[in-house]
C-alpha cells in the first residue's frame, strides 16, 4: 500500500488545484458583482438625468401623517424629510412601528459585551430601540407621545401574513420565544402574534388618528419584514375603505410606500457636507409604481443626519448604510391597483396561446436584472404575473426574462379573503418545478418559452372561508434555483373582478 509520504505531492496538487479553482471562483464573481453594480449606479444616474421625477405635492396645514415602519429607525430613513415638511407647514404626525427590531443579535451581543445572550436581553434591547425613536421623533417635530410601538416579533411579520394568521396558531419569536407581545410600552399589551391581531391594530391605530396621507414601506422590499408591513397597511385601509362607517375619510386617503432594503440601494452615501439626489433604482421605473420626489433643504437634511445619529444601537453596527439615507430629496410611489377579471368559461387553456390573454392586464410588473443572479439566471428572473378567473379556475400566468428554467422552482403563496375581511389561518402555497406541482392540490400547469401557465381550482381558495364570497385576493411569487434565491415578487393584494 502506497505510503503517506508517496501520496503527499498528489495531495498537495490536489489541494492547490482545489484552492486555485475556489480563488478564481472569488475573483469571477468578484469582478462580475463590481461590473454588474457599477452598471446598475450608471443607469440609476442616466434615468435621474433623462427623466427626472414629478414632485411629491407639498404638505398643507390640513395634512395628517402616518407613517408605518416596519423597525426603528425605518420612519427616519425614509421619511425625516417628510416629516419635517409636514410639521413645518403646521400639519400632524403619528409613527407608527411594527416591530422593535429586537432580533438583532450582532447588535444585541454588542450591546451586552456578550456572545450567549437570552430572550430577556433581547426584550431589553427593543426597550432601547424604541426611546431611540422616540428621541429620533421628537427631534424632528413629532409630539411627544406621538410614535406608537406595535410590539410585534422582529423577523416574523412574513410568517404572520403567510403561516400564522389567527389566534389559535400563534407566532413564536425565535429571540424573545414570546407569542404576544412582551412590552409595557406597546399599542395593545399582551396582543397575540397572529396576521389578524395586525390587521385590527393598524386599522385602530387608523381609526383613532384618521390621517390624509400614510407611507409604509414598499410591498416588494428584499427585507421579508418590509414587505409584509406594506401589505399589512394596504389591506387594512382597503378594508377601512369598504366600512361605510370609516369610508368617509379613509377613501380619501393617500398611500405611498418609500424604499429602504432593495439590491444595492441607496446608493453609496454622499461626501461630507454634500448632499446627493435620490432616486429609485432604474429597474423599478416604469413598472407598476409612480414614483415623487420631495425636495429637502439643506436644514432638513442636516437634522435628518442628526436624527440617524440618535439610533447609537444601529450605527455603532452599520453607519454606512444609515449615512446613505441622507440626501437632498426623498422618493414616494404610489402602486397602481390591480384586479383580477372574470373570463368566460374556457377562455383560458394551458397551451401556450399568449393570445387567449390579450385583454387580461398584468396584475404584477417585476422589475428584471435588478440583481446580480437575477441577471444571470433569466430563466428565473420574474418579468411579468397576469390573473384572470373563470367560475371554476383561478388562472395565473407567469413570464420570465429568458424561457423558464427546468431548476427553476416556482413557489406561489395566496391568501383569500372576503368580503368580512376573514382568511385561513393559513395561506395556499405550493411550489412547481418542471411538471412537478408539491402539494398536489388538483393544480394544473404548463411551460413553453418563457410562460409558466397555472390552473388553481377556485375551491382551494374559496372552501377554507366557509362560503364563496371571494372579495380580495394576495398573490406572491418566488423563484430559486438549487435551493438559492433568485426573484420574488413580494405581496400584492389584488381586487376579484365580479
């Protein structure tokens, strides 16, 4: 048997070919993420130059801001400017906060000079977080009282809207381990963290200030927590806007979403004493968002940085990012609705026929290439989602970039809801890879090109509400290839055409 020692120069090539070959790897991707990113700023800055954005109108003394935010430090980021607008010309502003951002244990650790830290630790930090706020809130201009804490589990709001939305099947916080929410200082102490106990708190938190305007952060944030705020917020002022005992105020009310998480945005923060413009990533225009821009001045944006300043907890971690945010403008965009029609019975076949839907708006616009594997991965890059409806079947359409992969895994999350605003505790999702449908709900499918066409039988969706009173619909999409990530579309709550 050949010894160790004979073997060693075979093992030493080995290992360096190995080491060579993850070393180009690095560099390969390495120089393809610089290339792709400093393309994206390049575009970025053309589409601000070429088509600069229309104005945010400005704020009047009748306007009444709420601001939802799904960490803190998200209402400073994104809307400091705005507030102090706002308040500047005599108007009223409420913050209203989803979370404490208590799951953060890099920041947790930091914070106690200690690497095994509990749930008490983690509930002591989200306390720090919210006077962080408060005194971030009071600098710009709000009352004091006037930021509200929702308590609800940092990481877990996406759980809440797809998995956990009653009661009975409450969420557990994988810091704190609580499921309802362990702060004093909190909108409804002790609220259970289920879909529905957000649902009501929002509409409460709504009802009692009845604002003209609402931000929250844009439904197809990369952040799971950012997303799921923005659909929160959305439905519970749609729902507001169906009670003839709130419609009054609430139809007239005005929602924009602002960015915080998205690819590689902001962008990188400006030179001292500077003052960059912002602007929304360039994939994102044109889409199914109309984005405005607020012009700050400089006084704004220098007590914007010093409000970031007043979050020590977050730029002891991440400055950089935070500093990003303070710029001479802030961006809002104003999501355009979507229904779904109802067809006639037959319009639509699984065959491929883009014809058959000709005269059925998309539903969802993805932006395309708007990250690195993204572009690299066309087969999974989500371009277009289309939805129509016979009295049997809910029809999907989805488009991609380039034709559809066969490791692409598409996997498909809806939640009902009628016209009492109930859903199951859990949402339908099933995920399709080539002609392979888990679970197997009687869903039918078909590929060709770059369309994926899904069938879902309408009972799936209508029999867990008790009755067939389908008002409102949540659609989602996300695309992975050998179990990594590629596109998704976010939450978007879509109208059911009659």
């Amino acid at each position: 048997m050949p010894s160790f020692w004979k073997l060693r120069p075979l093992a030493l090539f080995t290992l360096r070919t190995l080491i060579f070959g993850a070393a180009l790897s690095c560099v390969y991707l390495g120089t393809a993420g610089a290339t792709y990113y400093a393309q994206q700023r390049s575009l970025d800055r053309a589409a601000r130059l070429i088509s600069p954005l229309p104005l945010l109108p400005r704020p009047v003394p009748a306007t009444r801001l709420m601001v939802f935010a799904p960490h803190c430090d998200d209402e400073t980021l994104g809307n400091a400017g705005l507030i102090q607008s706002v308040r500047e010309a005599g108007g009223t502003v409420r913050t209203v906060i989803f979370t404490n951002g208590d799951g953060f244990p890099a920041a947790v650790e930091r914070e106690t000079r200690r690497l095994r830290v509990t749930a008490a630790d983690y509930v002591h930090f989200g306390e720090l977080r919210q006077q962080e706020s408060r005194n971030a809130m009071e600098s710009l201009g709000v009352e004091k009282g006037g930021t509200l804490f929702l308590g609800y589990p940092d990481g877990g709001l996406l759980a809440l809207w797809n998995s956990h939305w009653t009661p009975e099947t409450p969420f557990a916080s994988v810091f704190t381990g609580a499921t309802a929410s362990p702060y004093a200082q909190c909108f409804r102490p002790g609220t259970v963290y289920c879909g529905k106990s957000v649902v009501e708190d929002v509409k409460n938190a709504l009802r009692q200030f009845r604002p003209t305007m609402i931000t929250v952060t844009h439904p197809t944030e990369d952040h799971a927590d950012h997303a799921a705020s923005g659909a929160f917020v959305t439905l519970a002022l749609r729902e507001l806007q169906d009670d003839p005992a709130s419609a009054a105020w609430a139809s007239r009310c005005e929602l924009r979403y602002y960015l915080v998480h998205r690819g590689d945005w902001p962008p990188a923060p400006s030179a001292k004493g500077k003052f960059n413009p912002l602007s929304p990533p360039s994939t994102m225009r044109g889409q199914d968002t109309d984005w405005h821009s607020l012009s700050l001045t400089t006084k704004q944006s220098e007590r914007k940085a010093n409000a970031i300043a007043l979050y020590p907890s977050q730029t002891a971690i991440m400055e950089r990012f935070l500093s990003a945010f303070v710029t001479s403008n802030e961006i809002f965009g104003k999501m355009r609705p979507a229904t779904i029609p109802m067809v006639d019975s037959d319009a639509i076949h699984l065959d491929g026929r883009a014809d058959e839907w000709d005269e059925i708006p998309p539903v969802i616009l993805d932006p395309i290439n708007d990250n690195l594997f993204r572009s690299m991965q066309g087969g999974a890059d989500l371009r277009t989602v289309y939805a129509c409806r016979d009295k049997k079947n809910l029809y999907l359409r989805v488009d991609t970039r380039t034709d559809v992969s066969s490791r692409c895994r598409f996997y498909f999350v809806l939640r009902p809801f009628d016209r009492e605003g109930n859903s199951p505790g859990s949402a339908l999702g099933f995920t399709v890879e080539g002609k392979s449908v888990t679970p197997n709900l009687n869903v039918k499918t078909r590929t060709g090109g770059h369309t994926l066409e899904v069938a879902i039988p309408l009972s799936r969706l209508t029999d867990p509400l008790g009755n067939t009173n389908l008002t409102r619909l949540s659609l989602s999409v996300d695309t992975s290839v050998a179990g990594v990530g590629i596109d998704r579309t976010g939450i978007r709550l879509l109208e059911i055409g009659q």
